[in-house]
C-alpha cells in the first residue's frame, strides 16, 4: 500500500495533470471516459434490479445492494491499479495521470465559462443551451438572471463534488478511495433523487453521498471564503452567509459552497427553482444579496474558482513537505 505521502504526491500531481491538459475530448471520442463506464454499469444495475412491481422495502435492499456492490467494485480496481504499479516516481506520475481524469478543474471552468461566453455569442437562447448542461433545472424557465445564478450555483456545488471531495478522498485512501467516490457520486447524480421511480431505490446512494461529501462540502465552504478577495468580494460576508445560511439548503452539503460563493459575490443564490420533477420551493442564501446576477457576476465565480484550486493546490503542497 502506498504511504500518505505518495498519496500527497499523487495529489500535486494529479491536481496538475488536469490544471494543464484538462478532460480533451478528442481522447474520450476514442475511448470511453471512466465516469461514463461507471454510468452504463449504474444504468445497467438500475434496469436488471430496480423492478416497478417490487415493494419500496424491496427496492430500498436493491439499492442497497446496488451500491455495495459498486463500492466495492470500484476499491478493488483502484487497489488492483496501485499494487501493479511500480513504487517510486514513476509509479506516483501514472498514478497522478489516471486520478487527474476524475478531477474536474479544467473542464469546470470551462463548462461555466463556455455560459458566460453564450451571452455575448447568441443571447440567451445559446445560454440557457449551455447552461442546460451542467444543471438539472429546466433552463427554458430562466430569464438572464436566472441562468447567471444557476451557472454560479453550479460552479460552487460542482467544485466540491468535481474537485475537492474526489482529491480529498485520493489524499486519505489514494486512488481506491477516489475511484470509490467517483462511483458513489455518479449513482447519486443517476439515481439518488426523488423521482417516482428512484425514491427508494436510490436512497442508499443519495445517503452514502451527503456522507462522504459532509467533510469536503465544508472545506470548499472556507476554500471559497479565502478565495472571495481574488473576484474583488467579502471573505467577511462569504463566512457570515456560510455559517448562518449553509443549512437552509435542501441539501446538507450543497448549502456549503453555495452559500459562501452568495457571501462572496453579495449575491442571492439557490431559492424557488424548477426541476423535472417540480418546482422546489428553497429559501435564498445570503437572502440580502441581488438577485439580479449578470454574466460579469460569472466571471468573478470563475476567478474565485481559480484562487481556491490554486489555496487547495498550497495546502495539499504544505501537508506533502510537513509529513
């Protein structure tokens, strides 16, 4: 097993494998990304043992098992991956090359940016198009603003679950723990929410979820929080909305990031919004910040975004030569 050490160390360079070269998607047209295989065997599981006919306690233990068996399925080959590879740097560079493609700095930012950038190629059409695709609300009920907030929502709650949560959990457990995650994660974007058909099926990984993203969620929190001066906001304010809003989110970690990131920008973020499944009726956090966002509110979300890889980037670094 590796040393928390090399676990740092594939860390840097993991985190640095993805800041330069990102997700290209002229590799994943060749091959099938990691995350996407990880969908089609979730997909598969959902179909063969998620039975209509069954009882919600029976449909509850099948996802359960369902879960499990991911869980356990995606430690093994990480661990598998690990001891095959040769101890010593060269070991630690593959390592860092293979974690960095289930890290989302890169292609975050340009998931947010490439809406920012819609505005001003094709309007709100093009934006909401764009915006389309990194959130679950229905984007043809948001005017600008709406789509600027949910752009900047995203950006905060993804950088937990993209970014910090999957390095977070290579740090602790290296690659098994990050492939572990990736595969908890995706089931909860797949099946853990309240439709009709997932609501018990899916409850293990949306529980299994808010667990191993409680710790994460809350680091992002204060990433962002020191990050606040780089898009010319209050770390102040991101702390004081942060504590005093973080839990009116629906979601026990969500609330984290999105909260800071409202203190931040004085911005009021979350609130009613209208998914597939009906219109979620949530609260604002930092409820006196402007609701009217604009795509120059995305651009700060952006450059704070940079700043805290980069705080994220300076604390794994100080661990790496401390231990």
């Amino acid at each position: 097993m590796l040393s928390w050490t090399d676990h740092l160390v594939v860390v840097l360079l993991a985190l640095a494998f993805d800041a330069i070269i990102g997700d290209p998607d002229w590799a994943w047209r060749r091959v099938a990304h990691p995350a996407a295989l990880l969908g089609r065997a979730i997909a598969w599981l959902d179909r063969m043992l998620n039975r209509g006919s069954w009882p919600a306690t029976g449909r509850k233990i099948a996802g359960t098992a369902t879960v499990a068996l991911l869980v356990a399925a995606a430690t093994l080959l990480g661990y598998v991956i690990e001891r095959a590879l040769p101890r010593g740097i060269s070991g630690d560079i593959v390592l860092g090359l293979m974690a960095s493609v289930l890290i989302a700095q890169n292609s975050l930012y340009r998931h947010v940016a490439r809406v920012r950038d819609a505005f001003a190629d094709g309007g709100l059409d093009t934006a909401r198009g764009a915006v389309g695709m990194i959130v679950g609300r229905d984007p043809q009920s948001l005017d600008e603003h709406g789509v600027c907030r949910a752009a900047i929502e995203s950006c905060a709650e993804n950088f937990s679950d993209g970014v910090v949560a999957p390095v977070f959990w290579l740090a602790l457990l290296g690659l098994p723990g990050l492939i572990a995650y990736k595969a908890i994660n995706t089931a909860d974007s797949m099946i853990g929410h309240r439709s009709a058909r997932h609501i018990d099926f899916g409850w293990a990984a949306a529980r299994l979820d808010d667990l191993v993203n409680l710790i994460p969620a809350r680091i992002v929190g204060m990433l962002l929080v020191l990050a606040a001066p780089f898009a010319n906001g209050s770390a102040v304010n991101a702390l004081r909305a942060m504590l005093r809003d973080a839990s009116k989110h629906r979601s026990p970690n969500a609330g984290w990031p999105e909260s800071a990131m409202a203190g931040a920008l004085g911005l009021a973020l979350a609130g009613p919004r209208r998914y597939a499944e009906g219109v979620v009726d949530d609260p604002y956090l930092n409820p006196e910040g402007r609701i009217d966002a604009v795509p120059y509110d995305i651009s700060r979300a952006l450059r704070m975004l940079v700043a805290a890889c980069a705080i994220e980037f300076a604390i794994y670094a100080a661990l790496a030569l401390l231990v």
